[in-house]
C-alpha cells in the first residue's frame, strides 16, 4: 500500500506511536485536584505551552477543540461579528465556507489565489465589525495564500482576520503574525492523532464560549479535555516537526513524471507558491472517480478532493471558483505527500499512471 | 497490552465520577486503528478508509445495542459536553419558529446542561429548573405542571454526577410522550452501570462520554430518535458527517474505544453491578463501624452503586483531603472542584452548608479492590477522627451546645 | 492544591491542639462560621506581667487553616498580649508561603488572636 493522502489525514508519526500506551495510564481528569488529575493537567499544559512557543503567542491564547472543523466553527461564532459581515475566501474548507453567506465568498484568480484588490474593496466598504477568513493553505491544491498581505489589509481597515492553518501547520513555517486575530490548528494532518484542534487567538481577543459547560479552556471551550490526543501533540511538537524538506524535491519528479507521461496534464496552482507536498492535477479524458478507483486497486490511496464529503461526488468548489473548465475538473485527483513517502512510492505510482494513460 | 491497571496502596484511585481508566480491552481494540489503520473514515474511497468506516459503523452498532438503539440513531462526539449542548441547542434552534420555547431542566444538572440552558435562556428561551426533594429526585407532578404547550423539551440527567441518584427515567419519559414533549438524558454516569432502553424509557435524546465507562476522553455519543423523528441543527458545521449535525474528522480509534467500551459493559453489567454493591457495602459497613455522625446524601436505594457522597459531621472536606493524600478522590464535581464554594448540589438537596462543607465524592469502579477499599476507609477513618479531635465544632457538639444556637460572624 | 512544606508540618503535627480551662487569667476567641468552612477556636493563658503563657487551638477547616491556628498558637506563646496583638495576617500567610485564595485562612487566624485577646481583657476589666 503506498499512501498518497497526507491532506485527508497523515499516518500516525512514530514518534507519537510508542506514547500511546503511557498517555492512557495518564488518565485523571485535569480538572481533579488530585495526583492523578495534576498529572494529566500538566500534560496538557506542556502541549498548550509547546504550540504556543511554535506560534509565538502565550499559552493562555490557545484553546483546545476537538478538531480543525470545531475550531474554523468557533472562530466564525466567537467574536459576534454578524453573519452579514462574515466574509471567506471561495476555496475555503467546507467548515468555513458553509457558515459563510454564500454572497460573502470573496472570488479567488485561476491559481486560487485570493484577489487581493476585490479583498481591499469589500474591506472599504464593509460595516465595522468585520470578519475575514482564509485559509493559509488550500487542501485540495495545496495553493498557498498571501497571508501577510491579507493580514496587513486587515489590519489597515480594523476587521478580524481567521486564517485556516489546518494544511500549513507542520509543513511550512507560519506563526499568528501581526494582524491575525484567530488560527484554526490541527493535529492528524501533521502525525498527531484524529480528536484534537486549537484555535489560536490574539492577545485580548474578547470571544465567547462555543460549547457550555464545565468551564474548561478558561471558560470558552467547555468539556473534559481529550488527554491522549493533546499529549500526543504535545510529544510531536517536542520532538520537532516531521522533516517535509525531502517532499519538495519528491514532488517535483512527480511531476516532472506526470508531464513526461501526459502532454495534456493540468498541474493547478503550478504557477504560485504551494505546500511543498500537494500535487493538485488533470488528466483530461479520465475520470476523477475512475482513477482513484483505479489506483486503489493497485493499492495506492489518493482523493479527488476533500476528504470531508463523505462519499459523494461532488464538484470540487475550489476548483470551480478557480474557474475549471469541466473537462479538467472532472479529471482532477489530488496526491498529497508526507515525509514518509519515498523515491519508491513516485516511481510506483508514476508507472501505474503511464499504464493508465496508456 | 492486557496487563490489568497497577494497584498502589499509596495511590488508590476513587474518582470513578470524573474519569475512569481506560480498560486494557478497550486498548487493545483500538491500538490498530491508531497506527495501521489510520484513515480517515470519511475519505470513502481508498482501502485504508473503507477499514476505518467498517470499524467506526462496528463500534455505532454496539453503543446503539447497549442502549436499545438502531444504529442510524447514534452519532457521534467529542464527549457528554458536546452531546449535551448539541441535543439542546440544537433542537432549540430548529424548533424556536416552531413556537416551541420553553425547556424543563432540573437544578442539580451537570453543568454544562445547566450552562447550556443559561445560554438559550439569554436567547429567549424559557427554562424551568425543577427542584429536588432531599433525597435528590424530581418530583413528577412538578414535572407534569410545568409543561405547556410551547414546552419542546425536558432535560433530565439518567444518574447525578455527584450523588449518584438515579432520577427516575421510565416515569419521566411516559410523561413526556404523553404530553407530546421530547425528553433528552444526560447519560453520561449511567450508561453501561444500569440497564437503559430508550424505547422503553421513551427517550429521545440520550448523551455519552466515553471516558465516564473505562473509553478515552475525546469521544462520546448523542443518540438522536428517528421515529418520531428529532430535528438538530448542528453545532458543528463542515463536512457534513454523522448524517449533517456532526461535522469534523473522527478518530476511528476513539470511537472503536467507546464501542468496545459498550460492549463489554452490556456484557458484564450485572456482575459489575453486583460487584460494586458488595464493595459499598463492605466499605459503608466499615466506615459506620467506627464513626459516628456520617451521612450518604442523596436516595439511599434509587442510586447508582459506584458512587458514594458522604458527609462526615464536624470536619471540613479540603482538610479531611489533606490528610487522604493517598486517596484520590474529590470533594465535590471535578469541574468546581478547584473553587471553595460548597456544591451546588448538595445545596439543591438542603443539605445544610456545614455538611455540606464536609462531603467526600467516592467512586467504585471496575478496577476497585477489597483491599483498596479497606486502606481507604482506614485512612479516612484515622484522618476523621484526628480532625475530629481539633474540631471546635465536635467539641460543641459533645458538650451539647446546639451548633444553629450559636451567633457566627460571617466573614 | 499544592501545599508548602511548612502547611504539610503544620497539619500534620499540629502544635497546641487542645483547650484550656476558662478562668480569669484566660481568653478565648471562637472566629468564623460553620457555613464558610472555617471555625478557629483559639484560647491563651495569661500570667500578671501580660505574658501569654500558654496557647490552644481547635480549628475546623482546610489544611491552610489549621496551619494558620496551630502557627498563630506557636508564635504568641511567651510574647506579651501587645507583642501578641501585633502580629499580622501577611506575616502568617508569608511565612506559611499561602497562595491567594488561601489568604482568608491567616486573616481568620489574625481575628482569633484578637478576639482571644479582647475576651481576656473584657474579664480583666469585669473583675478589675
């Protein structure tokens, strides 16, 4: 099986592995004030103290949440700002995109990029308060977005900025640069385990809870904290991340590979700054479906797309805000690479490709 | 891997309310899905996510079985907390434009049912909070007059987290289902120690945690009725998984944990229970043996076995900890704990703030021993009497002064 | 909850515990309230000069507040009432390293000095 499907969710990194029997004896409830619960509350504070040495923010500016979906949910909910001046960019995940009126989508060029001129307009014009949000780093093109400009708008016209950093977390260096009031985080794309996000905020962000209850997370994010998968977080941030230098040079003989095999192949965001492991491509003539069937059964796992549709087929909204033609969105797979990919890995899945091209 | 939890006589644990360890089966079943079988469940193509699908469907059917369910009405959470705020807030919205307003809840609810209900309340809500009788439960015909016809829900928790009484659900849900209201349970304590059928109790909404029955935090479940059918607006949007109110990428291994953690509780509740009985009763008997002025607050039968809150006369809770260092218990919820009101709780029961002050929270669960009981109650005996012996207030008390006769300075 | 070392020594082996037999030479403060969670009965003896000779506590409350009563009855023996009435609560809660919320424990130590002290004197003036 060779695993070509980073962006959907990494293999479990070794050095989580060996962890997880040690966390789960870790079980008090950080909230007991007894041995076992001091132990499990200093567990989480390590980690909430490593992302945030990783972020450059205090530990006190991250909440745990179950995951990148709850954080992007939180993040449009925490601040009041209305609904009608609530704004994301059109490739945003879908966690976003669906709080997000849909005449609130800010349009994106033909590499996905976020138009930064259409950005400025509906900031000049928007109603105090307002909220922004994009994403860092596209999951299906793996299209890297101009942060710091959008931060520097933002910040010039007074609005919240929320940036999606699920994707780039782990991959490329980011931080909660200047004018970035909220940031989605998660920790299975990067090797930790499914069950645990955060979102990051500025200093003195005034939010509201998000879900009620005990009055964990310093009162916004209530609900026992999922120990094992903080702690092992917290081991992944201790350790370094996992090495995604390799990936880049990876990557580009695959895709050197996919030309050399198919004159007609589309590489999408080829021209602008991506993650350096996602290959977002075309094969007009072949099916999205068809062909990651088709690897499947030679037992290599790619998408076509977001994970998070749940089976159907759908268009790609981020493909068709890039406005594809449907002849090459609907021959559009997605490999995403890790650090555990290997020279092997390309060489396999790019034999497999040419047979299929034929 | 199977190895059963350590016993340490210098760290007995007995907080079963606010975590249980997870058990070594449970362990085992999921340590593949954290490692080889790591895909995401929703991605449906690949082989990697048709295992993990497989296995998460595998662990709905068996919550769903310990529950009486079909496993179309079971998703799943991040825990009992999201649970809760999903099946009221959730139904809330949907069924505001409906006319439907006004929530029934009860005073010694968890907190976060309680939170929950504060929140809807600012958003126009009405909400009754029911009292409780001395012994901790509802009284039906409170219950019964409080409904109106904008009434769309009563929230009634199955078991209390800090007394362990058990409200009386079967009587509850009739009342509810005639008059046409829905009726949501806050499970958590009770799932897998007693018996619950959601039919039979004509329950509609049922909360789980994982970690309350030996699976890991993180993980939990909202059994959601299909037939009549309850609409949720979701909490969490995206995806669009768990049938649309439950968006967000699950851990198969945690929900393979709550799974595995259900069936072994369908399968072992009577002996556990059994068990467990026998453990109070040794420990009570051996406590009441040597101390005198002790009280267990809350219905001494409708409870659940495991959980054990006892007032101990004439000594404050936080010291009587102090000198249990070896036990790890708490002295009240584990969400308040750190704050030095007494419970709100034991408050709503009447329990007067002087007992109230000196309450312990014991759990017995499926890894407590005879022996570890036994060390306890010695130790707790040793430390009660030692404290009693510097208690002003047991020395009043001896001498026959009436403790309410005397004009304390409030400080 | 994470107690000083001096907390632990002092709950442990509490000094003082016990009463005194109430008489002309004697005070007796009874501090706090049941429904708080602190009670601080603190007793002295006092000889002709104003010394106190001996000093007694029984505390019901949380570890910091037995230490609090138990130090309060360690410091004030052999000092004057004067010297005794001096004594503030931060000295208490500095030396037994208190966190916040553990303050209130040395203010009601501070009190049961004081209202010891008072009541001994209150019997010097009746019977004077």
């Amino acid at each position: 099986m060779i695993y070509l499907d980073y962006n959907a969710t990494a293999p479990l990194s070794p050095l989580v592995e060996g962890s997880i029997l040690n966390s789960l004896k870790r079980f008090g409830n950080p909230s007991s004030i007894h041995n076992a619960g001091r132990a499990s509350r200093a567990a989480v504070d390590k980690t909430r103290k490593l992302l945030a040495e990783a972020l450059g923010v205090l530990p006190r500016d991250i909440t745990f949440t179950s995951g990148g979906t709850e954080a992007n949910n939180m993040a449009l909910h925490c601040l009041g700002v209305a609904r009608e001046n609530t704004y994301c960019s059109a490739v945003e995940h879908d966690s976003v995109l669906k709080l997000v009126a849909p005449q609130n989508h800010l349009p994106v060029d033909e590499n996905g990029v976020v138009k930064l001129h259409q950005l400025e307009q509906v900031l000049r014009t928007a109603r105090a308060p307002t909220l922004i949000s994009v994403m860092w780093a596209n999951n299906e093109t793996g299209v890297i977005q101009p942060i710091k400009d959008i931060a520097k708008l933002c910040q010039q016209h007074g609005a919240f900025l929320h940036v999606d950093a699920v994707q780039a977390f782990g991959r490329i260096p980011i931080s909660l640069l200047d004018g970035i009031s909220l940031m989605t985080l998660s920790a299975h794309k990067m090797g930790g385990l499914k069950g645990v996000g955060a979102l990051v905020s500025a200093p003195h962000l005034k939010m509201t809870a998000y879900i009620a209850g005990g009055g964990q997370e310093r009162g916004l994010r209530a609900g026992t904290e999922n120990t094992l998968a903080i702690d092992s977080w917290g081991q992944l941030l201790a350790n370094g991340f996992e090495d995604f230098s390799a990936v880049a040079a990876l990557r580009q003989q695959l895709e050197a590979g996919l030309k050399a095999a198919n004159p007609l192949v589309h590489i999408w965001g080829h021209g602008v700054n991506r993650l350096p492991n996602t290959t977002c491509f075309s094969s007009p003539g072949h099916d999205k479906e068809t062909q990651v069937i088709y690897f499947d059964l030679k037992g290599v796992a790619l998408s076509s797309g977001s994970a998070c549709s749940s089976g159907r087929v759908v268009k790609s909204h981020v493909l068709q805000a890039m406005n594809a033609p449907e002849d090459l969105a609907n021959t559009a797979i997605r490999v995403s690479l890790g650090p555990h990919t290997t020279q092997q890995d390309i060489d396999t899945f790019l034999n497999h490709y040419k047979a299929m091209i034929g | 891997m199977t190895e059963t939890v350590k016993q340490d006589m210098n760290h007995i644990y007995l907080d079963y309310q606010a975590t249980t360890p997870c058990d070594p089966r449970v362990v085992e079943a999921m340590m593949p899905y954290f490692t080889q079988k790591f895909g995401n469940p929703h991605s449906r193509v690949h082989h990697h996510a048709w295992e993990a699908e497989e296995a998460v469907e595998n662990a709905r059917a068996q919550v769903a079985s310990l529950i009486g369910a079909d496993p179309k009405e079971v998703i799943f959470t991040s825990g009992a907390t999201e649970s809760n705020n999903l099946a009221l807030k959730g139904a809330a919205q949907f069924y505001k434009s409906r006319g439907k307003t006004h929530i029934i809840t009860c005073v010694t609810e968890h907190k976060c049912v309680l939170d929950t209900c504060r929140h809807l309340g600012l958003d126009g809500f009405d909400i009754t909070y029911l009292p409780v009788g001395s012994d901790g439960l509802i009284n039906l015909d409170d219950l019964k007059a409080a409904i109106r016809p904008e009434t769309l829900m009563v929230s009634i928790m199955a078991a209390n987290n800090e007394i362990g009484v058990l409200q009386p659900l079967r009587e509850i849900g009739a009342i509810c289902r005639e008059a046409g209201v829905f009726f949501h349970t806050d499970a958590a304590q009770a799932v897998g120690k007693i018996p619950m059928d959601v039919n039979e109790m004509n329950i509609d909404l049922l909360s789980i945690s994982g970690h309350k029955i030996y699976a890991p935090k993180g993980v939990g479940a909202l059994y959601v009725r299909r037939r009549p059918r309850v609409r949720l607006n979701p909490l969490i949007n995206g995806g669009g998984q768990e049938r649309g109110m439950r968006s967000g990428t699950l851990s198969p291994a945690l929900c393979v944990g709550l799974g595995e953690a259900c069936a072994i509780a369908e399968r072992e509740m009577a002996a556990e229970q059994k068990r467990t009985t026998e453990l109070k009763d040794f420990f009570m008997n051996k406590l009441t043996s040597e101390l005198e002025d002790i009280y267990i607050n809350g219905h001494p039968e409708h409870r659940l076995a495991g959980c054990l809150n006892i007032s101990f006369a004439y000594v404050e809770g936080e010291g009587l900890m102090m000198g249990i260092k070896n036990l790890s218990l708490s002295s009240g919820s584990a969400c308040t704990s750190a704050s030095l009101e007494p419970s709100y709780v034991l408050r709503a029961l009447g329990v007067e703030e002087e007992l109230a002050h000196t309450s312990l929270r014991i759990g017995i669960g499926r890894f407590t021993t005879k022996e570890e009981l036994e060390v306890a109650a010695d130790s707790i005996i040793k430390t009660v009497k030692k404290l009693r012996d510097m208690s002003p207030l047991y020395e009043m008390a001896k001498a026959g002064i009436d403790l309410k006769s005397i004009q304390w300075a409030a400080h | 909850m994470a107690y000083s070392n001096k907390v632990i020594d002092h709950y442990e082996n509490p000094r003082n515990v016990g009463a005194i037999e109430e008489g002309n030479d004697t005070g007796t403060g009874l501090v706090g309230a049941p429904a708080c969670g602190d009670v601080m009965k603190l007793q002295i003896k006092v000889d002709e000069s104003g010394k106190i000779t001996d000093a007694k506590f029984k505390t019901f409350g949380c570890g910091s507040a037995i230490a609090s009563s138990s130090l309060a009855t360690e410091w004030i023996k052999g000092k004057t009432i004067e010297e005794a009435s001096s004594i503030k609560n931060s000295d208490i809660a500095e030396y037994l390293a208190l966190p916040p919320v553990k303050i209130h424990c040395s203010i009601l130590a501070q009190d049961a000095i004081q209202s010891a002290i008072e009541n001994y004197k209150s019997k010097q003036q009746q019977s004077a």
